[in-house]
C-alpha cells in the first residue's frame, strides 16, 4: 500500500516569533520564513508547522486567538501566507498550521459578544457557571498557569471556565454552533491550500461533570480533559479535513501511552497522528526509552501510524536535556524509528536552551512564577552575527552563547557538524524505503545500549545507539549482524560512513549507527 506524505515525511516546527525576521522589527515573519525555504528543503524536511500566526493580544504569544480566519500583522497578511503556501507547494513541501480550538482570546469578537449579557447570542458558546453555594468559584480546578481557573464576570454575574490565562476563555464543545464555526475555520485554510493541523491541546476538548459545583476538583488529572465524548468531537473534525485530499491532522495530547492511542479513533477516524511525546518525557535511559518505544507499538491499533517529537516550543532543548553528545544519538533515533518524525527548528545545529535574564523574560507561564519557555523559543542562529543573522534589529529574545560554532552558517559546508549529520540522515532516511516506510523490529537493550532493526523486503538496517559516555556491548540479538555503516553519529569519524560493522565489536561512548546489513 502507498503511504501518505505525511507518513514518509519529515515535519520541521516553525515557531514563528523565532525564526527568521524579514523587517527588522526584531519578531520573525512569514516573509523570513519563505526567504528560508532553499535552506529547509536543502535540509532535505517535508512540512513546516507553524505555530500560531493569528491576529492576537499575545497574552499568550499567540495561543490566545483573536481572529481565526486572518493573520497577525506582526507576522504579515494573507497574502503573505498565501505566498508561502504556493512557495511550498512548488518544492513539494507543506504546510501545517497550529490550531487552537479549546479556547479563544477574551477579545474575540465571540467572547466580547458572550459577556455582553446573558442573553447574548454567544453566551452559550463559552462555559458560564453560578458561584458555589457561600460564594466564591465552583469549583476548586486550577488553571495550568496556576491560580482558579474560574474568572469573575461582574456585569453577568458568572463565572467564566479558562484551563490556561484568564485571557483565554475556554469555549464549550459541547454547543452544535460552535462545532459548525469551527469547522468553517478549517474549511477557510483549507481552501487556501494548507495542508492540515496541529491541533492545540486537543484531549481538552471534552469538558465533563467535573466542571460542574462539587465536582472532583483539582486533585483530578488536570483541566478537565479526556473525557468520553471528546472522540467524537474529534471525528467531526476528521471529517471535515476528510472532505480534502492528502490532508493531515495531529493532535497535542500529553498522556499515558495507552490512553494517548485511543485518539486514533473507532476505525481510524480520529487525529491521523496523536502526538507521541515520550523522548521528550521520559528519563535518558536505554532501559526506559527501550520500554516505551517497545510497549507503544505493541499499543498501536491496527493500521495506526506511529510519531515520534524531540523537542517543541514547551519544553527544555534536547542538548541541554542530554548534552551535545548524545544530541546526536538522540536525533538518530528520532529519525530511525518507525513513524512520523517532527523535528523543532535549532535543534538540527544543536542550539541549546539561551539563559534568559528576568529583565529579558517574556513567557507568561514563566512571569508568573512557573517554569518560562523563553529558553527553548530564541531565536534561530543563521550566522555569528550580532543578532545571530535573525534580524537586522534588536531580537525579540536574546540569542544566547556560543554563537561562533552554533550556527547554520559555520556548520553548512562542514562534513562533522551537527547540521550535517542531521542532513545526512535525512538525505538517508527519504532515500531508503526502509527508513522512511519500512518494519521495526525489536533487538533488545543491553545496559546503555539498545537496538532494532529496520526493513523493507530484502534491504534492512542495523539502528545501533548508546545513550552513555562509555563503551557499550550491543543487546544480545545484535551481535551477530555484519554490514557497513551508512550513517554515525561520531563528529570525527571514528567510525568512516562505509566502514565495515561487526556487531560483536560494540559501540564507543556516544556512538550511534545505521547499518545497512549484509
């Protein structure tokens, strides 16, 4: 069977505000995205995902959305992201957007019109609750940015539900109206051209009983998510990027491994990739990432199509989460596995979280006394520039140390640099259908050490990584596989790409390989 695009492919995170800055404001734009774009598909990635790009207040630099059929002028026009779209689509790429449905900005036109009065044409679209029975919220739920996350309305008299700011009002899905709006949201981008959705926060959709007076609180699994009927609201979504073709939708969903593979729906008719977060979660240990990768594909409903994320625009870098060195055994893995790979801008030259003085913080989870996100959302480093070749002005984030190695620019033409060994797995990975389509086979984990094999037909590689800063012997079953190395992780080629490999030699400390066996 022919797989989809999205499946053979390799999708590149964007986040907007970071990346490249085509006026000079010091705020990347799409004009910088598509003046980037030689750079990305020489990379050799499939689809950008952008973060969001619509008009917003920035309480929550952009996942409080204000217009949802237009974009920021901090970031450009629609004209621009039409430009983009067609840029793209001309090099055989895509393009994703980031779609925030579980909540709107307060000054959306739909929430303006809510708290105008009860009788308001909108009020229902939104989640509207009596204080308790001696006053006061609710309930006791908190907001994922702590506090209530109940909001008193004084003109209405009610308490308005936010899982995230109190600037970003939690609308009901539950209201048939809402589902219908939403869905023309899609159909709008559709039309442009887009070729599918990351779906923001999307097991939140359901809201349930425990929002309710006396419900179980805070001491629940957080903001009222994953509840029974959030499936099918979730399969009306599906049908209507179904109503196009080669359309993609992935969802943002932080939970278990078995709960998280019931997103793919009854038969398939959910999110076509629920976000596998684990490398991003779980601690650097062979045994650990062994367990997880092993029990979500025995997890997989049939025909369900795996993913696998290193790194996004909430959490710390890889490199500063494992070191440099292991940077590379992790990118290795991540684009070896069986699945979709979504790979965050940066991490391809091994930038690292920026230290970001508290007079230079801008995240609101981190001004308000929670970890800040800032270190992980600098901006892209294009040269050793004074502003890393981001912008002609002054960077909206400060672009951290280091800035003389971690660049695209010293490491582009250099065969040992992070940027390289990232392009020649990705040059290896479209090339062979093994890597990009092919079966996973389990080997085992040996100490530090784990391995797999991947296969298509008679042509099969050898993934061989050790997660430690000393020698490893490979799992059991690996030892007596022979090949050549196609791909190391060794910066200075310890191991020569074509080197003859012998599995009972083992590997040097930080060492990956892809093996193509004989």
């Amino acid at each position: 069977m022919t797989s989809k695009w999205w499946q053979r492919g390799v999708i590149y995170q964007v986040y907007p505000r970071s990346f490249s800055d085509a006026d000079g404001d010091g705020v990347g734009d799409l004009r910088g995205v598509s003046n980037r774009l030689d750079y990305l598909q020489w990379l050799g990635v499939d689809a950008i995902w952008l973060s969001p790009i619509f008009p917003s207040p920035m309480a929550d630099f952009g996942y409080d959305v204000a217009d949802y059929t237009d974009v920021d002028p901090a970031f450009g026009s629609l004209a621009d992201l039409d430009a983009l779209v067609a840029d793209l689509h001309s090099r055989n790429m895509r393009l994703l957007l980031d779609f925030v449905p579980n909540h709107t900005s307060d000054e959306h036109p739909w929430f303006v019109n809510a708290r105008s009065s009860r009788d308001a044409p909108n009020r229902e679209w939104y989640i509207w609750r009596d204080p308790a029975a001696g006053g006061g919220p609710p309930n006791g739920w908190q907001s994922a940015f702590g506090g209530s996350a109940w909001e008193w309305d004084e003109p209405t008299g009610q308490y308005y539900f936010h899982a995230f700011l109190k600037e970003q009002p939690d609308l009901d899905w539950t209201n048939p109206e809402v589902q219908a709006a939403m869905a023309g949201v899609l159909r709008f981008w559709l039309d442009r051209g887009v070729d599918g959705f990351r779906v923001d926060v999307i097991w939140l959709l359901g809201k349930g009983p425990e929002l309710e007076p006396g419900g179980p609180g805070p001491a629940t699994e957080g903001l009222g998510g994953d509840q029974p009927h959030v499936h099918q609201t979730i399969a009306t979504l599906r049908e209507v990027i179904d109503e196009y073709e080669e359309r993609v939708m992935i969802g943002e969903i932080y939970l278990p491994t078995e709960r998280l593979v019931r997103y793919y729906g009854t038969d398939g008719r959910g999110l076509h990739l629920p976000f596998n977060f684990q490398l991003l979660l779980l601690p650097w240990q062979a045994a650990d990432i062994h367990a997880a990768i092993t029990d979500y594909e025995g997890l997989l409903p049939a025909g369900a199509w795996p993913n696998w994320v290193l790194g996004n625009h909430d959490t710390p870098r890889i490199a500063s989460r494992v070191g440099a060195a292991q940077a590379r055994v992790a990118a290795m893995m991540l684009l070896t596995l069986r699945g979709t790979p979504t790979l965050y801008y940066g991490d391809e030259i091994g930038m690292a979280d920026v230290d970001v003085a508290p007079a230079e913080q801008r995240d609101p989870q981190g001004l308000r006394g929670g970890r800040s996100r800032d270190p992980c959302r600098a901006p892209m480093r294009w040269d050793d520039g004074p502003s890393a070749g981001f912008t002609s002005g002054r960077p909206w984030l400060p672009v951290g140390d280091g800035l003389d190695e971690i660049n695209v620019a010293a490491q582009r033409d250099d065969p040992g640099s992070m940027l390289s060994f990232h392009r020649r797995l990705l040059e290896l990975r479209r090339r062979e259908p093994a890597l990009h389509a092919g079966q996973w086979r389990d080997l085992g984990a040996h100490d530090s050490a784990l391995a797999y094999l991947r296969t298509d037909g008679e042509r099969r590689f050898l993934v061989a990584l050790n997660l430690s800063a000393r020698a490893q012997a490979l799992p059991t079953m690996a030892r007596a596989l022979r090949g050549r190395i196609a791909v190391a992780t060794e910066a200075t080629d310890r191991r020569r790409h074509g080197e003859a490999f012998d599995g009972r030699s083992g590997l040097a400390a930080d060492e990956g390989v892809v093996v193509l066996l004989h």
